[in-house]
C-alpha cells in the first residue's frame, strides 16, 4: 500500500479517488475499463478503484434487514483473485495515459476487527490505496444498513435509535473508532463520514441532525484525522440523489477540514460510467482540492 507521503504528494486537482467496478453487487455492471476511459476523457491523472472489499464471513451469520444491504454490500472473497488480477493488468495496460491505484473500501467493524486485520496483512502489499467506511450500525436485532434503502433505514437503524439525531451521533461515534483503530496497512483514507444524512430529505425540515454532541463527535473526529496525517473523502455523490442533495462532509465541516489542512481528495463514489466524474466541478470550484 501506497504511504502516507505518496499520497499526500499527488495531485488531488486531478485525482479521482473513490470508484467502484463491475465486481460491486450494487452497482451498474459496466466494465471498469469503460469508467477508466470516462476518467481519462474528463481529465484525470490519477484513478483509484476502491471495490468495496468481501465482508467478513461472521457478518452473514445472523443477518438481519433488507436482504439487498446484506447480500450486495460487497463481491464474494472467491472473487478477489480474479479482481486483483484484472485491476492490476488495467494499471499496467493504461500507465501511459493514467496513473492507477489499485484498492479497496474497507467496512469497518469492532465486531471483526481483527478479521480486518488479517486481510489487511495479507493484502496490503498487493494494493497501492484503500478507503475505510462505516455503513452499518448495530441494533437489538444486529447490525443493519445506514445507506439501502429510505424504507431500510426507518424500520432498521432510525427505529433502534429513535431518531435521526441519535443515528446521527451513533454512527460518528462508530467512525471515530475505525479513526482510532490502529493496526499495521490501515487505510488512510476516510470514507463519507455524514452518510447518515443520506435519507435526509424525506424528513421534515425541521428535524434535528445534529446537536453539541454531534459537533464535538466531528470535531475530534477531525482533530484526530488531522493527527494522524489521514486524508478524507470529498464525496460527492449525494449531490443527485433527490434524497439527499449535498456531499459528504457538508461544506461547513469540509471548510473546518480545510482549515485543519486535512487533504480532501474528490470522490465520485461512482458506481456506474455516467458517474465518474458527478461533482468535479463543484469540488474545483469550491477549492475542496486544499
């Protein structure tokens, strides 16, 4: 895996750093090389591929939830050769026309976080970047989904938690473990650390997302990632989802990283070809690119 200086010494004006492919359950099935050419066509030098990475193997054990969150979250671990293998000819195939990071986006869980671990160890020197993401809660009935589905998130986390607020301070809470976390190959990127306000539009405009406690959360959350020298996903993704309609962090916690010197890179989340480049314009001319 690529270290923290190589990364920090790339040009993030021209780095599109978040992108699925074809091995994602959820996504639209095109060819990576299609998303690779789309990002060459629109000016990118530097295209990491961010597969969300198999899920441990304990998690399938007593799912609860929508079927779609639990199945589709990620590729089957059979599939890892076959994905390493393809990623890594493309780098090679386009090195003259596009630099290519090979990776992952990495779930994390403290339930299996040293199964995590373990992968981490044994691929790490086959990767050259990584994200690391939260996208489940636990609840009474086990860990459900923040981001399938509206339906998901109000009979899964929104009902364990009682509210919008309190899923809120629950999910940073959980992604300020996976900052803390240390353990050898860890990523050094933070994935969509507000996806919890993915639904936030079907909620009266009056509801509560944040509180002093949301607020100190990203504020340590921030510190922290400063001190570790980490770099943050500019997602921008839900800037065209009607549920949504804003990236991830909000501009004023983007503004807060960005007075903390945190490198923010752009981060499509591009899950089919027309994607690769949704947000780029906002990102350049919002100076996210610190």
């Amino acid at each position: 895996m690529l270290n923290k200086d190589a990364l920090h010494a790339l040009d993030r004006r021209t780095w599109s750093g978040h992108n699925h492919t074809e091995f994602c359950p959820h996504g639209s099935g095109e060819d990576v090389e299609d998303f690779i050419q789309a990002a060459i066509a629109q000016g990118f030098k530097t295209y990491s591929i961010t597969e969300h990475f198999p899920l441990p193997p304990d998690f399938y054990q007593h799912p609860v939830g929508s079927r779609h969150a639990v199945y589709t979250a990620s590729f089957d671990q059979v599939e890892l050769p076959a994905y390493l293998a393809k990623m890594t000819r493309l780098k090679e195939a386009y090195r003259s026309q596009i630099k290519i990071l090979v990776g992952f986006e990495f779930d994390f869980f403290p339930e299996f976080a040293d199964w995590t671990a373990t992968q981490l160890a044994r691929y790490g020197d086959q990767i050259d970047d990584a994200i690391l993401s939260v996208h489940f809660l636990p609840t009474g009935q086990g860990l459900r989904a923040v981001d399938d589905s509206a339906a998901d998130f109000r009979s899964g986390v929104l009902a364990a938690y009682g509210s919008p607020l309190a899923v809120a301070n629950a999910y940073l809470d959980r992604m300020q473990a996976a900052v803390d976390w240390q353990v050898p190959n860890k990523p050094s990127r933070y994935g969509h650390i507000m996806l919890y306000r993915k639904w936030r539009n079907g909620f009266p405009a009056e509801t509560l997302w944040a509180d002093t406690t949301t607020t100190q959360r990203l504020t340590k959350l921030l510190t922290t990632i400063t001190t570790e020298r980490a770099l943050l996903d500019c997602n921008m993704a839900g800037l065209f989802r009607p549920t949504q309609t804003e990236f991830t962090p909000t501009l004023p916690w983007i503004q807060t990283a960005q007075i903390q010197q945190i490198p923010l890179v752009f981060g499509a989340d591009a899950h089919c070809v027309a994607a690769v480049g949704q947000g780029y314009n906002t990102y350049l001319e919002n100076h996210f690119d610190l």
